[in-house]
C-alpha cells in the first residue's frame, strides 16, 4: 500500500479473481463483498455508460447491504441517513477488527464489457456464444472497456471512470477454441476474451493498453481514483 495514501480500510465489490489478483499484487490488502445485482436489467447504449452504471448500481447495492448488517446488529432498529449512515457502514465492515483505527473505508467497484465490431459483449449466456465470439477474435480485433468506480463510505465522496484497451490477434486454431470451451473459464468473463490464459496468449498480437485492464481492474486508473476518494473533503 503506497505509504502517501495514508491509513484506511478497503472493500472490493468483486468476486472476480481477476481483480482480486491485482489488488493483493499492487500490495493492499482488502475485504470482499458481492453485489448481488441483476446486471441484465441495466442497459446503456454506450458501452462506457453501461460499465459505469453497473459500477455504480453495484456500489449502492453494496453500501445497502452494509446498511442492512449495521441495522441488523443493533439491539434496537435504527433508522440511518447523510453521514450517519457513513460512519455507521465504517464501523461495521464485516471482518475488519480495525476499523475504528481507520481515516476512511473505500469500496472499490468494477463492470467491464468486450467491444467487437461496435457491438456489446457481456458474458456469454452459453456454450454457442462463447465459441463464436472467440471465433470472431481470430485474424481480428476486439476492445475491452472497464470501469473502476470508487466510494469513500466516510465522507459520501464517490468518483469513477474507465479505461479502453484495443486487442489484435492472430489466426486462433480450432482446437485451441475447443480446448477453451471445454475448459469453462470463458464462459464467466466478458465477451469470452481472457488473453492472458495460457492457450491464448501466443495468438494475442498486439493490446494497446495495459494487461491489468484487460483482466479487469486497470491499476493506473484504480490509484488515480483512490487517492481522489482520500484527498476529498
């Protein structure tokens, strides 16, 4: 954790292993907490709207269910507005046997999306899609957009933004497509692209962009917005 952030808590509204990966690798340490939304019932016509919304529908899911905890472990019901809420959510984290100790607690949100030939693609809803997707890639291009929302639950203070990165590749054998749908994993990622995965890796020929934001959490972008959420008043 960069030293000049100074001392707070960090949640990550994500059960990708992904994200996880690249926030234990850029030295945080943090809780996790799912969001539990129903993604398809949110649509934007832009890709970069979409991901936005969806980062912010998550956070404020997420913000109630600590909400609901936080009540749930008062001896009696209370009703929580404006800043109280905050303070509240803060001294209840689940896990975090520090928090009192904390300036602030910052909960991290994400949403990202795989462009290809202007249109959106989520994850696949199942096998077909997925083996057509990837097939679309070979010889091809594709574009990831990612967004990183950030929230600091002690003073309300919530900004976002998001990152596109372009992906070239080479002609992608058949059996290595098969291989990949058999395997599953692609069939829990946006737009069926993982081009870090071992057997996809050698047919990437180009990102303009970083790896991290393709893997779904762009750590440049994650730092600029955490410093924001810590410097705002």
């Amino acid at each position: 954790m960069e030293a000049n952030l100074g001392q707070f808590k960090l949640i990550l509204g994500s059960s990708s292993i992904a994200r996880r990966k690249i926030l234990a690798d850029m030295g945080y340490e943090f809780t996790l907490v799912s969001a539990d939304i129903d993604e398809k019932s949110i649509r934007k016509e832009k890709p970069e709207e979409l991901v936005m919304a969806l980062a912010e529908a998550k956070a404020d899911a997420i913000v109630s269910k600590l909400r609901i905890t936080q009540v749930q472990q008062e001896a009696q019901p209370t009703v929580l507005i404006a800043a109280d809420t905050a303070k509240a959510i803060v001294q209840r984290i689940p896990g975090d046997d520090n928090t009192e100790e904390a300036e602030s607690t910052l909960l991290i949100t994400c949403d990202q999306v795989v462009v290809y030939e202007d249109a959106v693609r989520e994850k696949p809803s199942h096998v077909e899609e997925a083996r057509e997707y990837i097939r679309g890639y070979s010889k091809g291009h594709a574009a990831t957009v990612s967004s990183v929302l950030v929230t600091n639950l002690k003073t309300g203070f919530r900004k976002g933004d998001v990152d596109r990165v372009e992906i070239y590749f080479h002609e992608i054998p058949e059996e290595v497509i098969e291989k990949l749908i058999e395997e599953g994993m692609v069939l829990k990622v946006a737009g069926a692209l993982i081009i870090e995965h071992p057997l996809v890796l050698p047919y990437v020929k180009e990102v303009v962009g970083t790896t991290d934001s393709v893997m779904g959490l762009p750590k440049t972008l994650t730092e600029k917005l955490l410093k924001e959420a810590l410097g705002a008043k």
